[in-house]
C-alpha cells in the first residue's frame, strides 16, 4: 500500500465521533477512557472505548501499561487540517494571518501613514480591514467547527 492510500483510508475512517476522540487526545496528550467518556459527553465508558479501538487499529493512538491513551502518529485530515496545535490547544490556522494583517495595518499607521490622508492611504486602509474582517470570520466559524 503506498502512503497515498493509507491516507485515503484513514480519512474515510477518521469521521464523527472517532474524529472527536483523536482530536480530544491531541489537545489533551494523554486521557483514559472514562476521562473521554465525560469530556465528549458519551453515554457509556464503552461508546470511548469502541473509538479509541478503532483508533488503535490504524495505529493513530497507543495504550500504555496504565491504561491511558495517547497519541503515536499525528495526522491532519478533515477538519483538523482547518488546525495547528498551540501548547495544548487547537487554534484556527486563519487566526495567525488575521493577526499578521492587523499587525501590518498597526505598523502601516504608525510609520507611513501621512496627515492629511491620501488614495493610498485609504486604499491600503480599506484593503487591510477588508482582509482582518474576512480572516477573523474564517477563524471564528471554523472554530464552532472545533472537531471535538
């Protein structure tokens, strides 16, 4: 199998709730199985224990001699592609260019915008607040997608 297909496969088995688990444990580091039974809110220790199998079984998580769960290969599939991992949280890959472009629009102010104001000025004004607006509504609808 080359490395094109094992990626198709696990993105075709990556889904839902199983998708919900991996990306509870990438944020998390290490959990055990009724942890993730009450931070997703399943009904059963079991429900967590069924994904995490699945999991186990394309060699995405391992188990340790203490029971807890942790992951052994990471991989950016589905919606967590939309994400970069920041300490021990998943952050919106937009935020981090809304942020570049509201840092230019702060420097462009302090440095080269000129009194009384003129096309460029308005035009790179206008542009730059266009861009922070779009950048920061990506970010903050792919963040109520959050995968978990």
């Amino acid at each position: 199998m080359s490395a094109e297909s094992d990626k198709d496969i696990v993105d075709k088995l990556l889904k839902g709730r199983t998708m919900s688990v991996y990306a509870l444990l990438l944020s998390q580091g290490q959990m055990g199985v009724r942890d993730i039974q009450r931070a997703l809110g399943f009904s059963s220790p079991s429900l967590a224990l069924h994904h995490l199998t699945k999991l186990s079984e394309l060699d995405l998580v391992k188990k340790d001699e203490s029971g807890n769960y942790s992951i052994s290969k990471t991989i950016r599939v589905g919606s967590l592609s939309l994400f970069v991992k920041l300490g021990t949280r998943l952050v919106p890959r937009f935020l981090f260019l809304g942020t570049l472009f509201v840092a230019m629009l702060i420097l462009y102010g302090v440095f080269f915008f000129s009194w009384p104001p003129s096309g460029k000025d308005f035009m790179y004004i206008a542009l730059s607040v266009i861009a922070i607006l779009v950048l920061f509504h990506e970010t903050r609808r792919i963040w109520l997608l959050k995968p978990f």
